[in-house]
C-alpha cells in the first residue's frame, strides 16, 4: 500500500531558500557532490585515453591513438545512454535522491576496481562507472530544479553556480589523477578517482536534509507515472534478467571473436542514434504528455541538437587533444614542467573562473538577459572556434614533430570552457522548464542522451584522427560546429515563441 503523499518531503527545509550566496542550501550539497562526482570522472578520463594509448610495458594496453580516442569516446557514449535508465529509475521506482545514492556507491565501486592493475578489472571498472553514472548525472541536475520555482528569476544563476562546483572538480580531478598516472602508474591516478567519489558520497548524505524529495521514493509520494509496488517488482526482475543476459550473451560473442572492439564502438554509435529518436517519439505521442507540454518539446529537438554539436568538441578535449598534447605540445610554461594530462585542469579552471561571472551577469540583467537559445547558439560556436584555433599552431610543418606552445592548447581551452558554461547552464536549466511533469527526470537523462550521440559520432570521427592532416580534422569539425551555432540563432524568432516559460 502506498504511504500518504508528504508535501514537506518535495520541498527543502524552511529557511534554507537564501542561504547558500543568495541560493537555497540544498545547491551547496548538490554542487559538492559534483565536485567530487567530475573529480574522479574526469580525472579518470583526463588519463584514461593516455592509458590506452601507452604501451604495455609502461602499464597501457598498447591500442593505437585513434583506435584509443574511439574507445574512449564509446565508453563517454555508454556512461550517458544508461542515463536514460537512471531517469526511468528515479521516476518511477527509486525517486531522485536515492538513485543519486545508488549510482555514486557504484562509481565508487568502478573506481575502486579500476585500481587493480589488471585489463579485466579495467573493463568492470568502466562498466560500473557507466551504470553509477547514468543513475547519478541527471537526477542530480533534476534535483537542483526542484530547488527553484519555474518563474524563479535566480535559476539560471543557481545552475551556473552548480556548474562553477562541476567544474572545481574538473580542474583538480586531473591534476592529482595526472600527476599520479604518469608519475607512479595508471592505476594509482585510477585509485585517487575513488577516493575523491567516496568523499563525495559522505557529504551527500551528511547534507541529505537540504534537498527536496530526499525521504521517499517515487512510489511513495504518489508521483505521475510512478510504478505500483508489484509492478515496481516485476520491472526489477526484469531489469536483473534482462542485464544477466546481455552479459552473458556478450561473453559468447566475445568468445566466439564476433564482437570485438571495434564492433562494439560501432554498436554503441548505433544505439546513440537511434535511442534518441524512439525517445523523442515516445515523448511526443504518450498520453501523459499535454498538448502544451508537447508544444514545449518541438525547440527542445533544436536546444537538443545544438547540444550535441557542442558536446562533439568538448568531448575531444580529454581525447584527440590530449593525445595533440602528449606528441606535439610543450609541457611547461614560464619554466614550470608539468605532465600533459595537465592541460585537462585548464578547461575546468577556465569554467571555475568564467561561471560566477556569468552567473553574476545574468542576475544583474535579469529580464534583459539573452534568450536561452541565444546563449547556446552562442556556445556552440565558441566550441567551434576553440578547434579553429588548433588550425594555426597545426599548419606548415613538414612533419609531426613539431612542439606547439602550451598557450595555444591553453586558448582553445578558454573558448571551449565559456562556451560550455554558457551552453550547459542555460541547457540544463531550460531542460528543467520545459520538461513534461510525467518525464522530469527522463527529459533531463534526454539531455544527457544529446552527450551519447555526441559521444558516438566522436567515436567514429576520431578514427580519421592520425590519419588526416591535423589542420584539415580540427577546421572541418570546428567550421561544422559554428555553422549549427548560425542555424540556432537564425531560428531564434521562432524558439522564443515556442519555449515559454523559457526566456
């Protein structure tokens, strides 16, 4: 039988409405989990395509760099495809904060088994790490929308200020994971990653009392679409039955050679193609969706695509740049050596230091702020340009030994990180405005879904890396990139008109 619906438990405690820098407390906690949850990840992925790419002697498993950069991608594209089950979870069953819970115990455990300096171990680790983050990422961000009231003119500000925590652990994950990858071994940068998701875990539950929603599950506060409990059963035996035989099913595969690497890569390309269409498709014609909340999901599709233009940039920045990086750039500044896993560090520093002051800027515009689309046509672009930029240092020479300076990979890295502040806030804050109450957590794992496709095109694209001249892959893919920015800003009349409450 289901317990009575609890009001007090969808809201934050009394009081805390103003008391995190002008915000409700409940930010505090979620932006500290998420300087530990981009901690360990990015950390790890800041080394993970050097580990790769190394050879076996030196602790990597030997893969070629573009073959190294694709599967890098594949596993980018596998963490966010699950974040589409980890919406499910949290809107049906589990309710946001526990499957926030759930999904860090197990990038934890990732983490941890990555430590073992074994290549199998290697493999579970990633694949813990997908599913824990796939529960965790968008019921995070969900969360931080129920902090805030739909006409709250401080919510952009509020996830800039929970994309500036992001990105404080962007910028240290890897400094201290990189320093121990290529300083002690792989699997000690690998072990430091949990270490910083256990930290974030304990702060989590220490700060639970700030959030809202943080007492029962889905089921238990009566939420549309939530699943009765012997239905809840039923979708639990078939997700343990289902995983068992995928597992199973891959192993003889693998067994028997069919599913290699490289077919797996082109799998998860597919699924990143096809999973948003039938998403998008079941969102449009389920019936728990009103014609207004659907009215609202037609410039989602374009938000949604300008995300994954962006995000096939961003991405490159802890693959096909740091592997530019390790080869062809200098590791030192003003004298100061440093390992070239050291440039990742740039990118959150940058973000760390441009999202207050954007933050500060859009509450001091207020109304007269740049619509949401306009923000984001804006950082698409900026994405662009950080690649067009690679085309001057990457040009003239005559062979592939050339040594750039750090301060080019450096400027690319301060385009990429303002426009991902400005794409990423205003994405995730209209994804929370505009998504139909039967699917709030599941539209936000639908943004996430807009990361998987960026992550499998990267997959195959960054297969030409190595094989191209350097100017041609870095113009062509940043020259794409504005060009989807133009298209966005040229469908700005009809996006501000559709996209209310959005502005």
């Amino acid at each position: 039988m289901d317990e009575p619906r609890d009001p007090e438990a969808d809201q934050p405690p009394p009081g805390d409405d103003h008391a995190f820098l002008g915000h409700p407390r409940g930010l505090a906690t979620l932006s500290g989990l998420e300087v530990w949850e981009r901690f360990s990840f990015l950390g790890m992925q800041a080394i993970l395509v050097l580990y790769f790419a190394d050879t076996v002697a030196h602790g990597g498993l030997g893969m070629s760099p573009g073959t190294a950069a694709s599967v890098a991608a594949a596993y980018g594209t596998m963490v966010y495809l699950v974040s589409v089950a980890g919406g499910w979870l949290a809107d049906r069953m589990l309710g946001s904060y526990r499957a926030v819970l759930f999904g860090g115990i197990l990038i934890a455990c990732g983490h941890y088994a990555m430590a073992v300096p074994t290549a199998a171990m290697t493999w579970a680790g990633l694949g813990l790490i997908s599913a824990g983050t796939g529960l965790l990422k968008p019921n995070v961000a969900s969360m931080v929308g129920k902090l805030y009231r739909t006409d709250d003119e401080r919510r952009d500000a509020g996830f800039a200020l929970y994309y500036m925590g992001i990105n404080i652990g962007a910028f240290a994950g890897p400094l201290i994971t990189g320093w121990l990858g290529e300083h002690k071994g792989w699997h000690w940068g690998f072990s430091a990653a949990a270490v910083g998701m256990t930290a974030g875990l304990v702060q989590y539950v220490l700060g639970r009392r700030h959030l809202a929603g943080r007492k029962h599950s889905a089921t238990s506060v009566n939420q549309p679409g939530a699943l009765a409990p012997e239905a809840m059963r039923s979708a639990v035996w078939k997700i343990v039955g289902g995983c068992l035989l995928f597992a199973v099913l891959a192993t003889l595969l693998a067994a028997i050679g069919w599913l290699t690497m490289a077919r797996f890569v082109d799998l998860l390309t597919l699924v990143s193609v096809i999973a948003p269409v039938v998403y998008f498709a079941l969102m449009f014609r389920s019936p728990r969706v009103t014609d207004e909340e659907r009215g609202r999901l037609r410039p989602y599709v374009v938000l949604f695509l300008a995300s994954v233009a962006f995000n096939f940039i961003l991405f490159q920045a802890y693959s096909t740049m740091m592997l530019l990086a390790s080869t062809n750039a200098r590791t030192e500044i003003l004298g100061f050596h440093f390992p070239s896993s050291w440039y990742a560090s740039a990118l959150g520093a940058f973000e760390v230091l441009l999202a207050p002051v954007v933050a500060a800027l859009w509450v001091r515009m207020g109304r007269r702020q740049p619509h949401a689309s306009n923000k984001i046509a804006i950082g698409v672009i900026l994405g662009g340009l950080s690649f067009l930029l690679m085309v001057i240092p990457t040009s003239g020479h005559a062979d592939d030994t050339y040594q750039m300076a750090a301060w080019w990979i450096v400027g690319s890295y301060l385009l990429l990180g303002l426009g991902d502040v400005l794409l990423e806030t205003s994405g995730m804050s209209a994804t929370t405005k505009l998504a139909p109450k039967a699917y709030a957590s599941q539209t936000m794992a639908l943004w996430f879904l807009s990361l998987a496709l960026a992550n499998g095109i990267q997959a195959q694209v960054v297969k030409l890396y190595g094989h191209v001249s350097n100017p041609a892959y870095f113009g062509v893919n940043g020259a794409l990139a504005i060009g989807v920015g133009l298209a966005v800003i040229a469908l700005a009349p009809w996006l501000r008109r559709t996209m209310h409450p959005v502005h």
